[in-house]
C-alpha cells in the first residue's frame, strides 16, 4: 500500500482541505518545502503563494494561501491558511486606522450613519484593490 | 367612539407596519440560517489551532511569549466589546452592555483603569457616553464579516498588552444558545492559559522555522484574532436570531391590535346602520 498523509487546510473562515493525499508542496517562510509521508516534525510560517496537493489516482490540487502556518507530523499535516493579505506594515496600517475611527466616533457626537458606512465601504473598495493588485504582481 | 373613516385607516397603517415586521422576520430567519453556518464553518480552525499551540506548549520551547505571561499587578483592563450595527434585535446589545458594565465596575472598584475596544456601532453608540478610554472601534461589518477587518482593531489591543500597557484583556460577547436563547459571555483573552490536555501530551520534536520565536508570535496571535473573529460571526448570529424573535412578537402584536380594532370598526359601522334605519323609521312614522 503506498503510504499517505492525511492533510487539513482550514482558514479562519471556513475549511478549505480536508483529506488523504501523497504529498503537499507548500510556500514556507525559508523556501518552498516539499512534504512526503514520514517527514519529521515541522513547524513553520508560510509566504503567500500555492499549495500543491498531490493525492492518487486524483489531479493535482491548487490552493492559494495568503500566508498562515504550515504544522507537519509525520503522517498528519496541517495548514492554518490567512485569508487576509498580511504584512507587518499592513497591520501597523489597520492598527492605526481602528484608532483613528475610535476617535472620529468621540468627536462626532451625531454618529453620522451614512457617511461613518460610506467611509465603510471606501475602505473595504480600496482593500480589495489592494489585494487585486497584489495577486496580480506575483502572476508575474 | 371614534368615526369609522378614522378606525379604516389605522388599521391600514397598521397592517403596513405588520407586513414590515413580518419581512424583517423572514429575512433576518433566513440570514440567521446563513449566519449559523459560518458560524459552524469557523470552528474546525480554531480546533486546528488550539492542537498546534497544545503541541508547541508540551514541546517544551524556551521561549516565552508575551501573550503567556500573567502581569502581578493589575492597574489598567482591557475590554473588546462586541455589538452589532443596527438595532430592532430586542434585548440582545443592552443585555452585552450590561455585563460588559458589571465586568467593568468589578475592575474599577480594585481601582484599574478600563481601556475599550469596540466592535460594532451600537457600542460605539453607547460606550461613547461611557468613561473608558476607547482604543479602537470598527463597524459596518455586515453579515459576512472577514478576518481581514478586524486586525487592525484587535492588534491595537494586542500591542497595549505586549508592552504592559494593559495587564489583563477580556472579551464581551454574546453565546448563540439557539434561536431563543442568546447569552452574554465575558470571557479572558489575555493572559492565555494553555489548557491540559491528556491528548496532547505527546511530544513532538519539532524544527522550527525561521525560528520558535517568529512561529509562536504569528499562531498566537492568529488565535486570538480567531476567537475574537468567531465570537464576531457568532454574533451576527445571536442578532438575526433576536431580531427574528423581536420581529415575531411585533408581528403578532400587531396581529392582536388589528382584531381589537376590525371589532371596533364593526360595532361603529352596525352602530351607524342601526343609527341610520331607525332615523328612516322615525322619519316615517313622523310622515
């Protein structure tokens, strides 16, 4: 019987993988690791790219994941996608954005609905375009 | 007893506040469907997680990290309160807001200082008045929150904590018991306590990379995003669900005030008919 590995990928919002398969090949932090049944314990944080699985008799599945954590035992595998782009400016960035709106909420004492969910939204726009681009220059 | 015209119309306007309710009901019944899936679908990650860093904890690693370590002194708290962003859900928020205040007078009264994060606008609405220290505050999720929305606003917590600004960090949530029960929750976030667990006793060997350090500082704090980020979805649940119900009961209430009103519509107009008949009768009879 050919040896397998059984692999979860699940992302914060949903599960994404869940099954037995040959090999995963996957984007970590220190180079792209290629991960067979009874590889020895591994953890590590992953680079935004694709994750290969290999299962047999099947195609070979592509995921893209955005970063998150690659946990490796010798015949279980476990990847902790993102689901967000993430950076440690990025996340400096969204960090002062929260408090600048805590304050806009304090001073504004109408707490304007419509213009508070306009801004809402042009943020959630420029976010997407954002990540667009992104994905778009690592095609390239 | 008022005229008929008068009775016709108010119960045309309340039949069109019913047909309201009754829209509401049904949409906020089919987004709570929607709602609790996700809120299912959010679990086997935090499941996952919680294996890892049960892994790493029993995998004896030298370094600590600033979410593990307890502070002695407690002289500043911090609270992420979670709310929704619109109102007509009954109780639910006020029923948040107030262990959320309970929790905090607890706190106050040992003399901390409370610093607040809020998560969703009825929160900022009502913390606003409120005299803790807001940090951060997001809102206009929607129904279908991201992870990636709420980074930001947790990370400024997170930070205050890893440079001891704060020294305990709690979270205010509501617990989807089912559609008729949800139940505010607060919960510790920080310090985190690795929880025993037979299961995971096994011990890995693991290589680490780029390092311990850098792998243990990016999965805990996704996990704490995680959980924040569940009681999120979780959230939108318990407000479709109480929307649901409040929207329910105005529907029947309204229900009850068109059949008082339809019987007082009909004695008005018998009353009239009977007015108008004898009014003949007598005019006859004078003939």
């Amino acid at each position: 019987m050919a040896m397998t590995l059984h692999l979860d990928v699940v992302s914060a919002e949903r599960e994404l993988f869940s099954g037995t398969v040959s090999a995963v090949f996957a984007p970590a932090r220190m180079g792209d690791v290629g991960i067979y049944p009874r590889h020895t314990p591994l953890v590590t944080t992953l680079r935004p790219g694709e994750l290969k699985i290999e299962a047999e008799g099947k195609e070979d599945q592509y995921l893209y994941v955005s970063g998150g954590i690659l946990e490796v035992q010798p015949h279980v595998v476990t990847v902790l996608s993102d689901t967000a782009i993430r950076a440690e400016d990025l996340d400096e960035a969204k960090a002062l954005e929260a408090k600048q709106r805590a304050e806009d909420a304090l001073r504004d004492q109408k707490g304007d609905l419509d213009a508070a969910k306009a801004q809402a939204e042009l943020v959630r726009a420029a976010e997407q375009l954002r990540m667009i681009e992104r994905m778009r220059k690592m095609r390239k | 007893m008022a005229g008929e015209k008068e009775i016709r119309t108010q119960i045309a306007s309340i039949k069109n506040t019913q047909k309201i309710t009754k829209a509401m009901e049904m949409v906020a019944a089919s987004k709570m469907r929607k709602a609790q899936d996700r809120m299912r679908a959010t679990r086997p990650y935090s499941q996952k997680m919680l294996n890892v860093i049960g892994h790493l904890a029993n995998a004896n690693v030298e370094y600590h990290h600033p979410f593990l370590i307890e502070h002695a002194e407690v002289k500043r708290v911090g609270f992420i309160i979670v709310s929704t962003d619109r109102g007509l859900c009954g109780g639910l928020n006020i029923n948040t807001f107030k262990a959320a205040l309970k929790a905090m007078q607890d706190w106050q009264q040992q003399g901390a200082e409370i610093d607040l994060c809020l998560i969703g606008a009825k929160g900022t609405a009502f913390f606003k008045r409120f005299s803790g220290n807001i940090i951060s505050q997001v809102s206009h999720l929607g129904d279908t929150v991201h992870i990636g929305e709420l980074i930001g606003t947790i990370k400024a917590m997170l930070d205050a904590y890893t440079e001891g600004t704060i020294d305990r960090l709690f979270l205010v949530e509501n617990e989807f018991v089912n559609t008729m029960t949800q139940r505010p929750k607060v919960s510790t976030l920080l310090p985190l306590v690795p929880e025993d667990n037979e299961e995971l006793k096994h011990y890995w060997d693991y290589i680490y990379e780029p390092d311990a350090k850098g792998v243990l500082d990016e999965l805990l704090r996704r996990y704490v995003e995680s959980i924040v980020y569940q009681s999120v979805v979780e959230n939108v649940a318990c407000e479709m669900a109480a929307r649901m119900i409040a929207m329910k009961s105005a529907s029947d209430n309204a229900g009850e005030l068109i059949s008082d009103l339809q019987l007082a519509y009909n004695k008005a107009r018998q009353a009239a008919i009977t007015q108008e008949i004898s009014e003949i009768g007598g005019g006859a009879a004078a003939v």
